[in-house]
C-alpha cells in the first residue's frame, strides 16, 4: 500500500504528507539532473523552451536565467495542480513580465502551437507517461524543425527502484527513445554524464519535419 502510494505520488504529486514529502525528494534529487538537462539543451537568450514534468521548478529557475533576449520565452507544463500552484508562487515575477507561461495539462495534449519550441528538456519524467508514442508526438509537434530536446536520468537507480514504484516497462530509456524516433525524432542517442560527482545519462533527440 505504502509502495503504491508513493509510486502515485513520484508520478502526480498531490497536497498531502507523502505529495510533500515526495517533492522534497525531488528538489533534492534532481536538482544536478535538472541543471544540466537546461545546460545539454544549449539554450539561447531568445529562444522558446519548454519544460515538460516541471515539478517544483528547479528546471524553471535555471532556464528562465538565460533567456535574456526581449523574445525569449519559457513554457512549463506539468500533470500535478500541487506541482503547477507552487511553481507558480516560484515564478510569479517572471510570470508576470511575461517571460514564463505555466501550464497545468498532460504531455499529450498541451495548449501550444505547432512548431513553436526551440529547445525541449525534462528529468525523470516520462516514466510516468501512460502512453510514451503519444507523449513523445505531442512534443515533435510543438518543436520547431531542428529543435534539440535532451531529457536527464540516473539509469542504475532508475532500474533498481522502478519495480517498486513504476507500473509497467515505461521507464526503460530504450522504450522511450523507440517512440521518439517512431514520432519522428532523428539523432536519438543517450550519453553517459557526470557533474558534480554526479554521474548521470542524458538521452538527446532533434526534431526532424
């Protein structure tokens, strides 16, 4: 019971004592991934980004630094209202100049325009998705041709842990990249990183239309 609860929760945190509980973990799980998935994505001062899976924003903060340029533009979207409403509080200044949009929606189906995106990233997010073709469609559709998405991951704690808390083989990177490049992605590959004296994979794809 508690095993399922906090699978539930990794996935779709919520406001209660595990939902709290989870994303203190997060913040202090993720916070390398997170930092190196805006830095792999090469982000420029006036491009569009979007984070899918934001969580408690720690992608956000670091991407939104770097869009300096008067058309630069962050979108983050994300499954969990907790998750949406306390990154909202968290970006509330950006928000307000109009340099974040934050979106509370599924992967799947989200409220942008086609070709829109210059660069995509996320950490420890797609495990979650119950249907990985259609999510990663979703994302070849809003990028722009060309457009560099880069998800971030640690493979070995991945694996010992996803049979306890992840339904199903969703969180196998090779599943997830099968289904970027069958929606279109092309230069599909996955890297071994290290920072920090974290060492970490980081799987890269671009957008090919």
């Amino acid at each position: 019971m508690w095993v399922e609860k906090v699978g539930k929760q990794l996935g779709r945190p919520t406001r209660s004592v595990v939902g709290w509980l989870v994303t203190k973990y997060l913040a202090a799980y993720n916070q390398t991934l997170e930092e190196n998935a805006v830095r792999l994505c090469g982000v420029q001062p006036g491009d569009t980004v979007l984070e899918l899976g934001h969580g408690p924003g720690l992608g956000l903060v670091s991407a939104a630094k770097l869009l300096t340029g008067p058309t630069g533009h962050l979108i983050g979207v994300d499954y969990s209202e907790y998750m949406h409403q306390m990154s909202k509080t968290l970006m509330k200044e950006f928000i307000a100049s109009g340099k974040v949009s934050l979106h509370h929606c599924d992967v799947a189906a989200m409220p942008l325009a086609d070709s829109s995106v210059d660069k995509v990233f996320h950490t420890n997010c797609y495990y979650f998705w119950p249907d990985l073709r259609k999510g990663a469609t979703e994302i070849h559709r809003v990028m722009k041709p060309g457009g560099l998405m880069v998800t971030t991951l640690r493979h070995w704690l991945l694996a010992t842990r996803a049979k306890r808390f992840m339904p199903g083989d969703n969180w196998q990177p090779e599943a997830y990249m099968a289904a970027l490049r069958d929606s279109g992605f092309t230069d599909v590959r996955m890297e071994d990183k290290q920072d920090k004296g974290v060492t970490f994979q980081a799987i890269f794809a671009t957008a090919l239309k």
